[in-house]
C-alpha cells in the first residue's frame, strides 16, 4: 500500500495523498479524520511509515465494525480493503468511466438474489424488493434512503445493476457504514452513468427558443 502513495520511497505521506487513498476505503470522512487524528498525533500534516501502519490498521478495525481507537490496534482483524486496489503494486487506479465500487464477487452474489426473486423483463417492482430491504432489519428512512439512491432512473422498479447499488448499500448500513445523501459517482452502475443527468419527461419536444435565422438559410423552406 505504502508504494501506493509514495511511490518514491520519501518515507513520508502527505496529507492529500494520503486522504485520498484513505477514501478507498469507503469510511465516512468523520472516521477517517479520526484515524487520521490517531495516526498523526502530534499534527505534522503528513504520515511517517508508522503512522501510515496505524491508519491502515484503523481502517480495518473501522471496516470491521470496531471503534476508532488506539486500543483497537491490538485487535486481530484482516486487512484493509480499498475499493481499487486489487494489486499493491497498482500504481494508476482505473479510469472513473470503467470503475464500480460494487466488487466483482459482490455482483455475483447480487444477481443470485436478483434472479431469485423472479423479475419480469429484467426488472423487479419495488413490492418484490421491499421484503429483502426488510430483512436487513435496518431503519424505515435508511431503507427509504437506500430505495432512492438505487432507483437511478425513477420508475418505480430495480434493474440487475440498481438491485445491486441497493444491496451494496444496505450491507455497507449494516457494517455501521452512514447511507450518503446522494449516490457518489463509483456507485453509479457504468450502465447508468451517460443517462444520469437526463430525466425521464425532461427533454422538450421542441426547442424551447426559435432557432437562430441563418440556421434556417441553408435549409430550403416547402411551402
């Protein structure tokens, strides 16, 4: 990871390099600035090796569900996972366009349950998916929240891809993860990402402003 962020072997990591391979990890920024508070106790504004260790330490200990704090380094938790770092050594993350924060084998788990719940024409109404998000046990508005974010294109119904923004939500709410008010890019499934901005009913039928005379020269007016 260290080779990551400071791939020259400074021996130090600055604090923007550092917060943003820190957001890889998905946390809340309140968590992440007390790791960052943890790791960097005497306010230097960068992270030695040490406290570089540390705040990796503390994001795993977050990302499994226990307390920022120093006691917690001595627990024994796996690994920090951040979202695009599938190899150490990877010194460029992939591109936004093709980047997903739903993990490959978390798609592959989504889609079971999609299929089983038996959609029609590859979509599931909200009545099917409501007692999933039930089961999950968390509260009525974070599964409102959560129903929301996943429905990127408003029709009432989740395709396979929103079925798995609304699942990935739910198990990150689960892992005392905050719900974001609305979805952050790297959520947005690649299939959705060049429809966002445009809502259904939006675009006007005609031009909301007549076209500016010579665009009309060229064209021969019949009649």
């Amino acid at each position: 990871f260290l080779l990551q962020v400071d791939p020259t072997y400074t021996g130090r990591v600055g604090a923007s390099e550092a917060a943003l391979f820190l957001k890889k990890s998905g946390l809340s920024d309140i968590i992440l600035g007390k790791i960052w508070d943890l790791a960097d106790p005497e306010g230097k504004g960068y992270l030695d090796k040490q406290g570089f260790y540390v705040a990796l330490r503390l994001v795993a200990c977050a990302q499994n569900g226990h307390e920022v704090n120093l006691s917690s380094l001595n627990l024994t938790v796996p690994p920090p996972k951040f979202h695009d770092t599938s190899s150490p050594l990877l010194m460029t993350p992939p591109s936004t366009e093709t980047h997903w924060a739903v993990r490959v084998e978390e798609k592959a788990k989504f889609d079971g349950i999609f299929e089983s719940l038996l959609p029609v024409n590859g979509l599931l109404s909200g009545d099917k998916v409501k007692p999933v998000l039930m089961n999950s046990k968390l509260p009525l508005d974070i599964l409102g929240r959560v129903w929301d974010l996943s429905d990127i294109d408003k029709d009432g119904h989740l395709d396979k891809d929103e079925f798995a923004v609304a699942m990935h939500l739910v198990y990150r709410a689960l892992e005392k993860e905050s719900v974001p008010s609305q979805l952050p890019p790297s959520l947005i499934p690649p299939s959705k990402r060049k429809k966002t901005s445009v809502f259904p009913g939006a675009v006007p039928v005609l031009p909301a402003s007549p076209p500016p005379k010579d665009s009309l020269r060229s064209t021969p007016s019949h009649g």
